[in-house]
C-alpha cells in the first residue's frame, strides 16, 4: 500500500545531541513537508520541498535542519540549537503544491530527556 | 492573529446527534481543507474544496468563499467519530498549508 512512513514513533533526545527523524514516502509525490504540533496550536511549518535537492524554511526553520537527495525521502534533523523540541512532528506529502490533498504520517513524538 | 479560526474548541455530543464545526480564516484561499486525527496522532485527509460542497458518507463540507466560511458536518454521529478535526488553507500567496488549532469532538454512546 502506497503511503508516508515516519519513524521512530517515540523519541529521547539528551540535551545538546542532534537526533534525525525519518520520513518515507512510496507516493511519488513532488513535495514533501515537515510540521511541529504543539498542545493547543495548530500546525507549523517547518520546512518544505517541492523538488528533489531543494527545499525551502518555513515559519520555524530555526534549530532544524533537512536534506532532499531523493524523492521518497525528507529527513529532518532537530540540532542542539532548538531550544525546545519536545513536539508531534508530523510529515506530509503531496502530488504537487498549491491546492493538493497532503498525505500524513502518523508522527513521532520527541521527548528531552 | 491566526488566518484560521476554528469553533468551536471543544464539543462533546450524544451518538446519533448532528454535529457542525465551523472555520473562518481571514485570507485569500485557492482550496480549504478538513482533516481529521486520531488519539494516536496520525492525520487523515477528509476534504478538500474551493466551492459549494462535497459529502462523503455521513461527512458533509461545505463552504462560502464571499464570507469566507467553511463548516464540516457529521450526521448520525458515532463515538468512533471522536477525534479532532482541523481546517487547513491554502492561502494564494503561500505554497504550504495555514492551520486552525482544530476542534476536538467526544461522541458519548
């Protein structure tokens, strides 16, 4: 079945240390997005791409950084410059931009220790 | 001020009653959508729309682009229906997706 995998579901991240959650997809679709979720927001964006080795910051790009070297795959990786990254990190696809359904993972919650 | 506003926070309903969430946002769209997400965090697209309405079983969405309004329906509710529901906008300025800070629905049996 085609869809978007995240991993791990859990996550500890000790003070200071990088941790790099995962994300997969088997939809071919273009674009792909990571979002934080925190108790009583809505969805932010954190990053965003549209093509293969390229993506762009979006409103909270500060402390976290990604990569793009291949299509089915948006890793996102929480540096020890996010001062506070316990969150629900969700990942999204979609076919394209603009106004597309975006497909979502089923998260990974990260915890400080 | 978030460009989506969702209401209402919180609303707890009998099995069986008819239920409506509604969502304003305060900017020029290209597509609304409503998705919905479970106890365990996983998200699941239910509608996507930039007129008129769509129906899909026992969910309506419906929405009126001058007012800038949206409302998602459930009929006949049950408790497997609790979850929080969340409308999202595609602004015509933006690539990405504006979100509301969702609604969460309880289904009492």
């Amino acid at each position: 079945d085609g869809g978007i995998t995240q991993s791990p579901k859990y996550l500890f991240r000790k003070e200071g240390q990088n941790v790099t959650l995962s994300c997969e997809q088997n939809l071919n679709h273009d674009a792909m997005y990571w979002y934080r979720q925190d108790p009583g927001q809505g969805l932010r964006l954190i990053y965003y791409s549209q093509i293969v080795n390229d993506f762009q910051k979006g409103d909270i790009a500060e402390g976290y950084s990604v990569s793009r070297e291949k299509k089915e795959s948006f890793p996102l990786t929480v540096t020890s410059a996010q001062k506070n990254p316990t969150a629900f990190y969700l990942c999204a696809s979609s076919i394209g931009g603009g106004h597309q359904p975006q497909h979502f993972g089923d998260g990974t919650r990260l915890s400080i220790l | 001020k978030n460009e989506v506003e969702q209401s209402p926070q919180n609303l707890t309903a009998q099995e069986g009653e008819f239920i409506t969430i509604n969502c304003s946002y305060s900017v020029g769209i290209s597509a609304l959508h409503w998705l919905q997400q479970h106890p365990g965090g996983g998200i699941v697209s239910l509608f996507m729309l930039s007129s008129g309405k769509k129906k899909h079983g026992r969910l309506i969405a419906t929405i009126n682009i001058q007012e800038k309004h949206s409302s998602l329906h459930i009929t006949a509710s049950h408790p497997r229906d609790s979850a929080v529901y969340i409308c999202a906008v595609n602004s015509n300025s933006g690539y990405a997706l504006n979100f509301g800070k969702g609604t969460s629905l309880l289904v009492t049996p």
